[in-house]
C-alpha cells in the first residue's frame, strides 16, 4: 500500500453496503487477505452474525451499523466516507484531481443515498409489494431523467469530455445499477443511464472474488 504498511480492514461482508469499498479495492486490483482484509459481519439479506455485538465492534462503531473501516489510526463508518478515503489513499485516476472533482465526488456520494437509495433499497426487499415497487419506481423517474441529463454525451461522471471512470461512478453505480440489476430494473427509458449501467456493472472488478464471503458464519 502506498501510505502505510496497514492492511486496510472492512468490518461487513459483500451483501450488504460494505460491496462499495470492496468494488473500489478491487479496481485498483487489491486482493483480499493480501492487500485488504474481511471481518465478515453478515449483513441485512443473508442475517448477522454476533461481531456487531462485541466489545470490539461497538468501540469502533456505537452506532452498530457496517461498513466500518479501520486502517492504522483511522477507523470511519458510512460506506461512502469509506471509499472517498480509500480513493484519496490511493489515488490515481479514479479519485479527484482537482478541488472542484473532490466537491463533485462528494456530491454524487451524497446523492446516491439520499435520492436513488431510498427508493432503489426498498425494492430490493420487496416492501409495500407490487403498490410499493409502483411508488418506488414513480419517485425515480426524475432522478433518473435528471442523471440521464447529465450523461448526456459522457460515460462517466466525473472528467472532461467523456469523463474517466472514478469512485463516483462507484458509489452511484453501487447503489443504481447492483440495486437496479438485482430488482431487474428497467432503464431503457433512460437511455443514458442504461448504458452507464452497462459499462460500471459489467467491470471486471464489480464481480467479488470466489474467497469473499457472501453468507454469515454460522
């Protein structure tokens, strides 16, 4: 790692938002037990396991909620403050170049789970069934009309021209596109967004590797 000899660890296993800083890991081609570390916790689809409950959790996190990072000295909780982090630790491309780029970042974390989450989340567990999922999908036509605006001639958010793939697209793809595929969501409509879909959510790096968890520990 370029700034400490710290493996970077993620308390949360792959179904649950810890997949965020996961999928940025892997992008900049970490391996899990080599380069970062999994404290599998279970997560809200499969069940948890008893870790949020321990001493050791609850010092990290009171709030008992995952992902939490801890890495050296630094221990943070919300998956998107995780993968700006890990983003300005690593850096290169994929994180901001410029003072404007980190602000727009910022702002596409913020919008991923306080616009697309709220109504892409519910979907995923089936809440208010067919009359939720209408509602659900209602309250996301101008949000996605509005990112389809934005995509207009580009492929990802952040960068001139076209764009360049960042962790912005990571944590609005993480949230649109893996909620969206999971729910078999229709995008057509916005044609823009489909295709950004396409193009984060089919990266080699989106898929977890065969040795990550993705069911609690018994």
């Amino acid at each position: 790692m370029s700034a400490s000899d710290d493996k970077i660890v993620i308390y949360g296993h792959q179904a649950s938002r810890a997949s965020r800083s996961y999928w940025l890991l892997r992008e900049y081609g970490m391996e899990i037990g080599k380069d970062f570390l999994e404290v599998d916790t279970g997560g809200p689809v499969t069940g948890f396991n008893d870790v949020r409950d321990s001493e050791e959790f609850l010092k990290l996190n009171p709030y008992r909620l995952i992902p939490v990072m801890v890495h050296g000295d630094v221990v943070l909780y919300e998956s998107q403050a995780i993968c700006q982090y890990i983003a300005e630790l690593l850096g290169g491309p994929m994180s901001g170049q410029t003072p404007g780029e980190k602000a727009r970042i910022a702002m596409y974390g913020l919008n991923s789970i306080s616009n697309f989450e709220p109504n892409f989340l519910p979907m995923v567990f089936g809440r208010g069934g067919e009359e939720g999922r209408a509602e659900y999908t209602a309250n996301l036509q101008p949000l996605l009309g509005a990112l389809n605006t934005e995509l207009e001639g580009r492929d990802y958010l952040i960068g001139e021209g076209a764009g360049r793939f960042t962790v912005a697209d990571i944590m609005m793809a993480s949230v649109i596109g893996q909620y969206g595929r999971a729910i078999k969501f229709d995008f057509e409509p916005w044609p823009n967004v489909h295709e950004w879909v396409q193009l984060t959510t089919r990266r080699p790096a989106f898929y977890p590797p065969r040795g990550m968890k993705v069911r609690p520990n018994a």
